[in-house]
C-alpha cells in the first residue's frame, strides 16, 4: 500500500514537472507575442519571426525585439530563403524584409553609446576640434587650447577659403562640437581677448552654462572607398533608370539609406542634383539626390559631396540596408548638413596616391554593367 502511494506521488510529481515545462514554453512565447506586437508587427509578421527565430536556433526568442546580434542572424536566415525560393522580388517578402530592417535600424540607433553628456562648456577636453560660426563670414575650424573656470581659450580660428585677416574682439561665436562617443553640441559665446597660450594664436572666449545637444543622425551608414558615377540630373524624370551612357567617375566614400558622400575632382557647390550610380554585390545600384554641403581641397582639387537622398525604391532601400548592417558602423563625426544655416566643413582623409584620380564634372566615361568602374573615353 505504502509502495503504491509512493509510486503515485512520483508520477504525480513527474507530471507536474512536465506541465510546468510546458507551461513556462507557452509563457515564453506568449512573452514573444507580446513584445512583437510592442514592436509594431502583425500578428502574421510575428509568426513568421517565430519561425525564423526556432531555424536560426535562437535560445531566448524574445531576444529579437532588443539584441541586434539575434536579430541580424534572422535577417540573414530570411535573406537566404528568399535567395534560395526565388522569391525575393515579391511585394510581401519586400516590405516584411523592409519592416525588419526599419526595426533593426531602431535597435541601432537607440543603443547607448554614452551614459551622461555634458551640460556647460567647462566639461570640455584641451584638444577638442571645433567648428566656430561668425555670421556673415562663414565657418571656421579650431580647437580648444586651454579651459579654465573663468574662460575657454580656443586657437585662431582659420578657414582657407577666406584670406586676410579681421579683428576678432568682441565678436559673437556660435560654436559647434562632437564629443566621441555621445553627440555633437551647440553654444553662443563672446570673444574677450585676443591672445597667444602655448605658443599658439587664440582667443579667450566666454564659457555657456547651457548646452544645446543636437540630434543624432537618423541613418547607419557605413564607410566605404569603390569606384562609383556620379550624373547631373536636369529633372525628376527616370531618376531610378540605370544609365549606361558616359558618366563622371567618383569614389563613394560613405552609404545609407538616406543619402552617400562621394568625392570627384574639381569643385561643385551645394545644391546640385546628381545620380550616384554603383555596384552591390555585383548588381548595378543608383541614388539620385541633392548636394547639401561640399567640402573643397584645394591642394588636391578634390572635393567631398553630401548628398541627401530621395525615397528610394523598396528594392533598392533593402538592398542598401543589407549592405549597411554586413557590419558595424564606427564612431566618429557626425556634422549635420547645416550649422546653425550655415554649411559645416568636415575633414577629409587623404587619398591614396597610387589610385585613379577621381575626375571633373565634364569628363566622360564609358559604363562598365558588372562593376560599375568606368573606363576612358
């Protein structure tokens, strides 16, 4: 008797284990459910992401909706099913592919990079490089020479393009910086004196007790140097068409979904509309735009295009994403196109010497289809 009611017990016991399994995998994917729906997809979208989640072998399936590493592996489990069915091209698949990566771009783009910014300027580091705005002249680079509590001495600013020299006491500043790994920052500011610390011509500058924090870019790009054409565009018309006519030769130095940079030979002025036309993974891709900032080098008579991007076909949007997140982008500068409605200058890194030159405006090219490099005329 006593055998028996043992025996009861124990598969009593085992039974109330396997439920509470049962019931803690049901738990897990009413949790998973819960946080799709949270995250904007439907309720057919979200069992598609179970699926792919259960054939990516993903431990913690709600993990999807936060950790980028799992859902970047289901990206690219969806990616190849596509590539394998031949289904890649339907509208469905486009859009769901579409949704994963605005979600994905979502994830990257709230990602802490910093726990505490800064509220005045006497937080700011000796060496800060500085981008400083004096109305009616233009924009000029420096960097923070000394900070102390009273004052900010900061190096004479320069700008190339402007020759000669002014008189810089008592001048309004308004005054841009990035921080690595935070954000970039605004503040007004006075000039006190104009003097020489370190050996070095400089201006003590009045400090600000409050910081305006500017907004992070609204894309992931990444860095890039290929060979690219770059077209003028008369109109709005087959702004989409891949060309196959003479084109200008450039090198595509960053992309997003939102717009590239691209550097050509010569100078150019912002404003233009152009056409960037390059390959990904083998397929011939374009981007037309307008031109909001240039940045000249006049001993090298080159110059750095930023363009802004029209909405892009969904095919092509996608494709460009992929690109996008095969890997991390790194941190660094990011300059807004406009500085308080002025053009910001960014820096641009030499480029090699032993690579075709990047060409003029004028000049022709014939257009290679598979790499998208052009050739002499």
């Amino acid at each position: 008797m006593l055998f028996t009611l043992a025996v009861i017990i124990a598969v009593t016991g085992v039974l109330l284990l396997v439920l509470s399994f049962k019931d803690k995998g049901k738990a897990g994917w009413v949790q998973f459910y819960a946080k799709g729906k949270d995250a904007g997809f439907s309720l057919r979208e979200i069992e598609l992401l179970r699926q792919l989640s259960i054939k990516s072998k993903v431990e913690d399936p709600a993990s999807l909706f936060w950790s980028q590493n799992q859902l970047d592996q289901c990206i690219r489990s969806f990616v190849k099913s596509l590539q394998f069915s031949g289904n890649g091209n339907s509208q469905e698949n486009q859009e769901f592919l579409s949704k994963l990566y605005d979600f994905r771009k979502k994830i990257e783009m709230e990602k802490p990079r910093i726990k505490n910014g800064i509220s005045n300027s006497r937080q700011m580091v000796d060496g800060q490089q500085l981008r400083v705005l004096v109305e009616g002249s233009g924009v000029f680079k420096s960097q923070v020479i000394k900070n102390t509590n009273s004052y900010l001495t900061i190096s004479r600013p320069s700008n190339n393009k402007i020759s000669g020299t002014f008189s810089w006491q008592g001048l309004k500043l308004s005054v841009y910086f990035w921080r690595s790994d935070d954000a970039g920052y605004v503040f007004d500011s006075d000039v006190l004196d104009e003097v020489f610390s370190k050996g070095i011509a400089s201006l003590k500058i009045s400090h600000s007790e409050s910081l305006f924090r500017t907004q992070k870019r609204k894309s992931v790009r990444i860095k890039l140097h290929k060979a690219a054409f770059v077209y003028p565009l008369a109109g709005d018309s087959e702004n989409n068409m891949i060309e196959a006519e003479p084109g200008v030769k450039c090198f595509l130095e960053d992309l997003s979904d939102t717009g590239c940079a691209v550097t050509i030979g010569g100078n150019a002025e912002a404003g233009l509309r152009l056409k960037v036309q390059f390959a990904l993974s083998n397929a011939p891709v374009c981007m037309s735009g307008t031109v909001r900032s240039v940045q000249y080098r006049d001993e090298l008579d080159r110059s750095t295009l930023h363009i802004e991007a029209d909405p892009l076909p969904i095919e092509i949007r996608n494709m460009i994403l992929g690109e996008v997140f095969c890997k991390l982008p790194e941190d660094e500068e990011e300059l807004p196109f406009k500085v308080l409605g002025q053009e910001a200058e960014e820096m641009v890194s030499e480029q090699d010497p032993l690579e075709p030159e990047p060409e003029k405006l004028s000049s022709e090219f014939i257009f290679d289809d598979e790499t998208a490099m052009g050739k002499s005329a």
